[in-house]
C-alpha cells in the first residue's frame, strides 16, 4: 500500500519557477521601470539625478496633480516618460526619524510589485542600508516554485530583474550576501514546503527536502529516525498521532554548528504535522485543505536554521521537527488513550485533534534530555484559540522565562514577525490535571492557547529557559502583505534567525 501511495506522489510533475534576480548597480540603466522612493518633494531633486529637467517637472506636476503625501505604501505610477517605460514614486516617509529595516523591506516589496512584469531599477541612493530594500524585493516577489499549472505560451520562463541602485553598489551586495540572500532563499524554501499539497510533502518526502535544501552547507549534521527508531527510543507520543496514516511518522533533526561557536545550542522545535484531519475526533470538512499547513513550524525552525547555516552565522542551533501525519482509521489512535511519552511521563489524550501538543511533546523532552539546551523555542499551528485571541497580526508568545521572551519579543520587532506575550496562569497546570496520567492534552475550557501550551512545557525541565510561539493565525495569510503574498508566510524564519543570531544565554535564564 505504501508502495502505491508513494507512486501516487510522484505522478505530479511541477513546473519550476524561477526567483526574481536582485542585482546591485551605482547607477540606473535607462531602460525598463524605474522606481523612485521618495519622502518629500525635495527628494525628488537629491535621488531623481538620473532624470533630465523635462522628466523631472512631469513627475512634478504628477505628484502635485495626485496631491501625493509620500505616506509609506502611496504609489504613483507615471507611463512613457523618458527613456523608461513606467517611473514609480514610493511614498517613503518614516513612522520615526528613520526608516527602519521592516520598513525598508516594505519599501522594496513595493518596488517588486509595482514592476513585476518588467525590469526595473530601486533608486536607493541615500537610504540607510540597500541591502534590506533587496531583501524585502527577494520577499515581495516570492512565487510558489513547483507550480502545478500548465504554463502558458507566452509565460516567460524567467523572471525580470530588478537592479537596486545604490551610491556603494559593491557594499551593498555585499551586504545582502552576508545574511539577506540566504535569509530569502530559506523563507522562499520554508513557503514552498507549506505551499505543497499533502500527497508531496508527507513525513518522509520532508525529510527528502530538507536533505536536498542543505546539501553542500558546511557545520551541518542531520539524522532522521523512522518508525523502528522512534520505538527503541520510546518516542511514543509521535508514533501514537502517526498510527493512522499509511505515511509513518518520522523525527528529523539538523544542527549547525558554525565558526567560532560554543556552548550549549539553541534548539528549535517544530510542529510537522503534514496533514491534519483530526484523527477519530474528524475536523469539519471545511477549509480542511489547509491543514496541509499544519507543518508550518516544523518548516520554519528548519528554514531558520538552512538561513543560519549558508550565512555561516557564528552560532550553535539546533532545529528538531516532529513529524506526522494524523489521519483516522482502524489503527488510529482513540479518545481517552494513554501514551508514556519521551523520558517517561505519560499523556491522557482526550481528543486526537490536540495532536501538535503530543508529538512536540516527545520532541521538546528530546531537546532538553539529549542536548541540555541553552533555550528551547517551539512553534506550532497549534490552536483555534490564539487565532480568536490575537487575529492574523500576532502569535501567541508563552515562556516561564521573563528573559528569553524579551528577547523573542525584540527579534519579533526587528523581524517584522510580530508575537503578544500570553500569561501562563498556574490555574492553566489544574486544568490539564488527569486522574489517570500524568497529565492530559486538553483542559474542560477556556483558555486554550495557554492550555496548549502549558502542556508542551510540561515536558520541558522548569529550569530550562522555554518559550512557545503558537502560529496558528499567522502561518497562512489569504489577504497577504508587503513581503509575504498571499498563501504561506513562512513566518517565523525571519524572528528565529534574528533570535539565535542575538541570543544571550545568560539573560534567556531569568525568570
């Protein structure tokens, strides 16, 4: 059976998309879009050099004609004039006394968008660091690479370039480089994994893509442990979500290691459930389809470390992804079983539908016990709850560990991946009392974003520094923003790179 579903699988052909090159330039070619970003009338004179004064008076009266107030997100868009077929004027006037990186990324967003049919070049003379608006291009312009449709005739197999055109390109590419490039290509990795349907991307076929994603990265190691694996291990808890599904479950693990890194790791764990029906307690069927983005943390701790790695950050991390697929049949696991758990503690599950809590279960008790963490972070899709609590703006943040959730909170900000620190009231470790097991998956009600938290951290030592970061409204976005089309955001790549760059171990222990 599994031979036929594993053929099934691979009947679908996809057709590879390629991503929008970002090249650097100190002066704009005079051909295509230009995109001009602009916070004030006198800006017009200082970065529009390359316009002769006939051009320069037409934007002019266009941008007085439009009474355009250069509010970051204002587009104005002029046809013809000049050698270039369409200018772009970016409205680029900062929230503070500066634009920030989240803002720059924006503004290079929009300049990807407003030209994404042509070449184009950003003028980003005079902003204060170019490589952030190319990065937030190389987001912006993010298209799912394994499309499933048939290409049109007149598709172009290529995507147009777009030059950023910087005082010091040589700097400025460098500096993307550095940390921008890889970071870009990881979200885009991260989102294509959440974007495949569930008959590609199963515990197994994960695997296969992460091993294909890091070939060639240096400070990497990576082990996956199947079926046979995770029972002399007594990883019980994620055979136990995976026993109804043809599709074994498997626990992945990658750990970087780069120069000049000591001490204890930053483990990363994440939530890989590829498919989620519910199990025996079945979801409604509708919206089902998107439970393929059930694995959405799982990929995210995977895609920050590939980003950490091919950076060559300085750093020690290590990203655990727990993964299965929960499906309902005979052998499936049932309503008011029993499972011993990772290290030995044992779970009452009284749904099969709070399946993120028991696999990231096994996997935060493997993190602690097998690598002594400096910090352990999980994410996951894990509740409806945070979805009603915090919308599509934020994720859930829970920590017991004042200073560590500081710290996500910061890279939160410089991300641009916002979170809402949660409270985890003792009352939450009542509620998920069993007077069977150690303790059960779910609580009689209310709260149960912290509930499902409370129950991961369980299996954490108290003394570890732990923070979980629920994603459930943030991971797929139906509307889309600046740097993140509509579908799969691949959040969390970003706040979690930021975070183990930055982290302090010292200060992640204060309670």
């Amino acid at each position: 059976m599994r031979a036929v579903v594993a053929a099934l699988s691979l009947a679908l052909c996809a057709t590879a998309a390629e991503a929008r090159p970002i090249q650097f330039a100190a002066e704009a070619p005079q051909t295509g879009a230009l995109v001009l970003p602009l916070a004030s009338e006198a800006d017009l004179a200082a970065r529009g050099t390359m316009l002769d004064e006939g051009v320069r008076a037409a934007v002019s009266r266009a941008l007085a004609a439009a009474k355009f107030d250069y509010k970051a997100g204002e587009t104005l868009s002029l046809r013809g004039p000049g050698p270039w077929d369409q200018i772009v004027v970016l409205g680029a006037r900062p929230e503070g006394a500066a634009l920030t990186a989240v803002e720059l990324q924006d503004l290079g967003a929009a300049a990807a968008k407003a030209t994404a049919k042509a070449p184009a070049a950003l003028v980003a003379t005079g902003l204060s660091d170019p490589s952030q608006a190319a990065l937030g291009a190389a987001l912006g312009s993010y298209r799912f690479s394994n499309s499933y449709k048939s290409r049109k005739a007149d598709e172009p197999a290529t995507e147009p370039a777009l030059t950023v055109v910087a005082s010091d390109a040589a700097a400025a590419r460098q500096a993307y480089a550095r940390r921008g490039e890889a970071l870009a290509e990881a979200v885009a990795f991260t989102r294509d994994l959440i974007t495949e349907p569930a008959n590609v991307i199963y515990p197994e076929t994960f695997v296969e893509r992460t091993r294909a994603a890091f070939k060639g990265v240096g400070g990497v190691t990576i082990e996956a442990f199947d079926e046979a694996a995770l029972q002399k291990m007594g990883m019980n808890a994620i055979l136990s979500v995976g026993m109804g599904s043809k599709r074994p479950p498997r626990l992945l693990v990658v750990e970087y290691k780069g120069p000049g890194a000591s001490g204890k790791p930053v483990v990363l764990t994440g939530k890989g459930i590829t498919f989620d029906s519910g199990g025996i307690s079945l979801k409604p069927g509708s919206n089902m389809w998107k439970m393929k983005d059930d694995m959405s943390g799982a990929a995210a701790v995977v895609g920050a470390t590939l980003s950490l790695a091919k950076s060559k950050a300085p750093v020690h991390v290590v990203a655990i992804a727990a993964l299965a697929e929960n499906m309902p049949d005979g052998g499936a696991a049932r309503p008011g079983d029993v499972i011993r758990a990772y290290g030995g503690k044992t779970i009452e599950r009284l749904n099969t539908d709070a399946e993120g809590r028991i696999v990231l279960a096994d996997a935060t008790a493997y993190a602690d016990q097998r690598y002594d963490a400096a910090a352990i972070v999980n994410l996951a899709t894990l509740t409806g709850a945070v979805v009603g609590a915090l919308g599509d703006d934020y994720a859930g943040l829970f920590s017991r560990h004042d200073g560590l959730a500081e710290q996500v909170e910061a890279a939160a900000k410089a991300s641009g991946e916002g979170v809402w620190r949660l409270p985890m009231h003792p009352s939450y470790a009542k509620a998920v009392d069993s007077p069977i097991a150690d303790i059960r998956d779910i609580g009689s009600g209310e709260p149960g974003a912290g509930v499902g938290a409370q129950v991961i951290g369980f299996f954490a030592d108290p003394e570890t520094p732990w923070a979980h970061v629920d994603i459930a409204g943030v991971a797929w976005d139906d509307q889309g923003t600046p740097t993140a089309p509509k579908g799969a955001r691949g959040y969390g790549v970003r706040l979690l790179d930021e975070l183990v760059r930055g982290f302090d171990a010292a200060k992640a222990a204060r309670k």
